[in-house]
C-alpha cells in the first residue's frame, strides 16, 4: 500500500466516523414518536449509524488498487489477506 492510498483510506474512514456521529446525533434528537414513524427503534441508532459509515467505506475504497504482492488473496470472511 503506497503513503498516497494510505492518507486516502485515512480520510474516507474520518469522514465516515464524522458522518457515523452526526447519524447518531441527528437521530438521537428525535423524540421516541418520530423515531416510530420512521421505523427506527432508540436501541437502532447507533447499529444504523455503523452500517452507514460501512456503506461510506465500501463506496470509496473500492476503487484502490489491490495489493502489490502477486498470489496474495484475501479472504472476505477475515477482511484481511491469507
């Protein structure tokens, strides 16, 4: 992974926790009925909030390139390389 793809992916990741915690803190301010009639429990938030930064990190990462190293696979199941 070259300096260049590591400041990237640091700079997806920060922007998805930024936009996990203004998730959490929009719908936090939501009053119990509100949150009903979108369909959101108060337990959701924070689970919904996670799955949306996931979303924003499968987005825009996968456009980097795969790794250098020839033979290398990675397992989807462990998110790493065997």
């Amino acid at each position: 992974m070259t300096i260049l793809n590591w400041l990237h992916t640091l700079r997806v990741r920060m922007q998805a926790r930024k936009a996990a915690r203004s998730t959490i803190k929009e719908l936090s301010a939501l009053t119990n009925h509100e949150l009903n009639d979108i369909g959101i429990a108060r337990g959701e938030i924070r689970h919904l909030a996670n799955q949306y930064a996931e979303d924003i990190l499968r987005e825009n990462l996968k456009s980097l390139p795969s790794p250098a190293w020839p033979g290398l696979e990675v397992n989807p199941n462990l998110k790493g390389s065997v």
